[in-house]
C-alpha cells in the first residue's frame, strides 16, 4: 500500500489544492504534513501579525482533515531534515507539495527536490496552486520579464483567465496514531503580551473563513466595487488579502466566484477587482526575477539617495500613529489594532515616510511585515518600491501624496479619522483633516488642545514636498 506525504506550507486549504489532489490519486494512504521551519525564512522571518493568522490558521486546517477522517502532523525544525525523519517513519515513497515564491523557499525546494530525487525511489511533485500563472509564463517578445504592469495585464488577459479550481475531498485516508505530532500550541506563534484583542474581531483564519467573505463581497461588494475600493471609510473591498497569502483560498477560486457572478450590474466592479487581482500576480513575477529587491531598490541609482536615515523620532511617530496628520495616523492606527489597513492609505502612509519625511523604504516595508495579517513578501516589496519611486512601474517621483487632500477626497466625512483617531471626532468635517487650521473656538468646542491631546504635525507638508523634489531632481540629474 502506497504512502505519499502533502507537505502544506502556504496553501493551507483542502478545496482548488493540487498537491493534495495529486496524492490522493497515487496513493491509498496520505499524511498531511506542516514544518514550522522558523529559521529558513531568509532574511525576512514571519512578523508578529503573521505568526498570529498562521496560528489560527493551521488551528482551522487541522478540524478540517480531522472532519474528513485525516489529521494534521506538525514538526518543527530544518525542511529537509524534518522530511527525511517522516519518510522514514511512515515508509513514505513519495511527496507533493505546491510551490512558494519566495528567493529563500525557492531555493529550499530546489535543494530537497534534488536530494529527494538523487535518492532514485523518491517521487516529488511541485504544483500550482499560489497564481494564475507562474513566473516564467508570461515574458515580452525577447523572454524579458514585464517592468510594468499596464503590458503585463494584458498579456493575463490575452492568455486568458478562465479556470475551473478543483473540489475539496469529501473524505481522508487516516493517519496513523503512533505518528506523532505538536499541537499548534506548542509552536509559540501567539504573542505572550496580549496586543492582538483587537484581531479577533476583525478575521476568521480559515478556509472556512475565506469562502465566506469571498461569498459575501461577491454578493454585496463585486457591483460597487470600481466605485468604493478608494473609501477607507466604506466596506467596498473583499480584504481577501491575507486568506489568500496563507492559502485559505485561491486565485482560481476567486476568478471563478467573479466570472460566475458576472452580469451588465457588476461588470465594472469585476473588471476592476481582477485587474487588482493581477497586480498580486505581477508582484509575485517581480520577486521571482528579480529576487534582490526585498532589500536593494531595483533602480539601482536610488542607492545614492539621500535619506534621513537617523530620524528614528520621525518613524516612532508614523509607526505610533502621532504624525499630526489624521488620515496617515488612522491608517497607522487602524494597522496596529486589526494587522490591516486599506491599500489607499497605504499609499498614503508610504508616501508620507519615504517623501515627506525622506525616512528609508525599507524601514517601512519592516514594519509593514512585523504589524500586517497579510504581509506578504512580493506585494510588500512592490508596495514600498512603487511608492518611494524606486521599484517596477514605480510612482513619479514628483508624486507625492498629500494627506490632507487625501483625506478630503477619499474620507470625505471623516468617518474613517474618527474612527481611528478618537480624539479628533468633534471636529465638523471641513477641518478634521487640518486640525491645525481650525479656529481656536472650533478646536475648544471638540476637545482638542493641539499639542496635547492631538500632536502638531511633525513635518509641514510644503516644505517637505520641495525637499523630496529637490532630492529626486539631484538624482535625476545624476544619471
């Protein structure tokens, strides 16, 4: 009787899951299988925000396998060397997993593929579960990788994105009792100091949890969505992100539930939700082929851009949420209680750090990883790099966002500030997002006492903007 291993790593679903898919039809008994390998993340281990969800996450995958007959064995340790301990202790002659897109996993899977393989009486299989199409499948005429996204869109389109995602089984083989595992527990993946009250509220990790918002956006969210998904103030997107960076779900499932749900109401909003939906594929292309930019700028010039690289009181007070500036520090606010924050004040706090206060983009694509639910290492990268100029497709550098009109425009009845800033929440709409140009009458009738309950701003925005221009121009000029 044949034993396979599925070695899920971020694929943590059993519907639209080829690997599982392909171990079940090898063979008659099949171990589900998790490493938590917490020293081979490279230079970006798991953030804190991430090490939560992959908690509850594998806590969701785990009743899913037990409720089909299965079970979840998780290890700690190396990959490989965890691996070879369970073929051998399970007679396991083959394993299957589906790919990650990461330089560092990249090149783990190269290596325990290899060795598996050397060994002759080893079947390995890698699949696709993570994109529509995987890096290398979508190049320009020469075999050169896409730099920007408006041609690489409409080569996804052009190759089409029709996909049927496969069934979740309907039953498991079991796993052996005497096969021992950790609980989740035992991984330490939650924080000691309770600061995550504010998660549970806001996500439900799961497979189960993401087939219900994806339900629900299709249902109520798809129609409007062109229309909302620039309102932080309005429930007008799927915030799908993080289900989909464990794998809870995938690309073809969502292409899917969107295609299905397809009609002259919701058209726009579809279109525009998988043109958003692509820009996660054009990310994970970018990482794969050019794997040096989760650290260096891939326009290699900006390495000699002047940034105030010891203004760590700048930072603390964009990482606190204390800039003076209401929708920057709502966003910043919003990130530290849920691990989320809406991707149009993302690029707002993003601009606001690398161009106004000229503070490095990698220091926010840190923080970004430590504190995000949906940290994920290729739209983190292309997030930071576009907004500070310096990536693929990247943002003008004479592009700089203004908080205040930002705020106007995208929030404009400071819904979404008062929310997150308490303390701002009696100002009248026209003043909420320049605080600092209220009457005194204005600010005594809210409670606000400018430098007391609420900062000044930390940096003025004119300034500053003539500062970065100047800076870039230099650049520029340099070439």
């Amino acid at each position: 009787m044949k034993t396979a291993m599925v070695w899920f790593r971020q694929d943590l679903r059993l519907a639209d899951n080829p690997a599982l898919r392909a171990a079940l039809a090898a063979a008659e008994r099949v171990v589900p299988v998790y490493i938590h390998a917490p020293v081979s993340g490279g230079t970006w281990p798991l953030g804190s925000a991430s090490r939560w969800w992959l908690h509850h996450s594998l806590t969701a995958l785990d009743a899913d396998l037990r409720r089909l007959g299965s079970r979840l064995v998780l290890r700690r340790g190396a990959s490989f060397q965890v691996l070879a301990g369970l073929l051998a202790e399970t007679g396991a002659t083959a394993v299957y997993w589906n790919r990650c897109y990461e330089p560092s996993a990249i090149a783990r899977d190269a290596e325990i593929e290899r060795v598996l393989r050397n060994e002759g009486y080893f079947t390995v299989e890698s699949h696709n579960s993570g994109l529509l199409y995987e890096p290398g499948e979508l190049l320009r005429e020469g075999g050169q990788p896409y730099r920007v996204f408006t041609p690489f869109w409409k080569a996804m389109q052009k190759r089409g994105l029709d996909c049927l995602p496969g069934a979740a089984p309907t039953a498991l083989p079991p796993v052996a009792d005497e096969l021992w595992g950790l609980a989740v527990g035992d991984l330490g993946l939650l924080p000691r100091i309770p600061w995550d009250d504010g998660f549970y509220g806001s996500w439900q990790p799961g497979e189960a949890g993401a087939a219900r918002r994806l339900a629900a956006f299709v249902d109520s969210g798809l129609a409007a969505y062109h229309e909302l998904r620039d309102r932080p103030d309005l429930p007008g997107i799927s915030r799908l992100s993080p289900h989909l960076h464990f794998g809870e779900i995938g690309p073809r499932q969502i292409v899917h539930a969107v295609r299905r749900a397809l009609s002259p109401e919701v058209e726009a909003g579809a279109e525009a939700y998988l043109r958003e939906l692509a820009w996660r594929e054009f990310a994970h292309h970018l990482l794969s082929h050019f794997p040096e930019t989760t650290d260096a700028p891939l326009d290699a010039k900006f390495e000699a851009f002047p940034w105030a690289m010891d203004d760590q009181a700048a930072l603390t007070a964009w990482q606190d949420g204390r800039t003076g500036y209401p929708l920057v520090d709502a966003g910043m606010r919003e990130l530290w209680r849920t691990g989320w924050m809406h991707n149009r004040v993302r690029m707002g706090v993003a601009s606001f750090l690398t161009k106004n206060l000229l503070v490095p983009w990698r220091e926010g694509a840190r923080w970004f990883w430590e504190t995000l639910v949906d940290a994920d290492l290729a739209n983190n990268t292309l997030g930071w790099q576009w907004t500070a100029g310096c990536g693929a497709d990247a943002a003008p550098y004479f592009r700089v966002f203004n908080p205040v009109l930002q705020g106007q425009r995208f929030d404009p009845d400071g819904a979404y500030v008062r929310r997150w800033v308490p303390e701002l929440a009696g100002l009248p709409n026209d003043v909420i997002h320049r605080p600092w140009e209220a009457a005194p009458a204005v600010l005594r009738g809210a409670g606000v006492r400018l430098g007391e309950t609420y900062p000044l701003p930390i940096v003025d925005l004119k300034s500053s903007r003539e500062r970065a221009l100047a800076a870039f121009a230099r650049l520029k000029a340099a070439e």
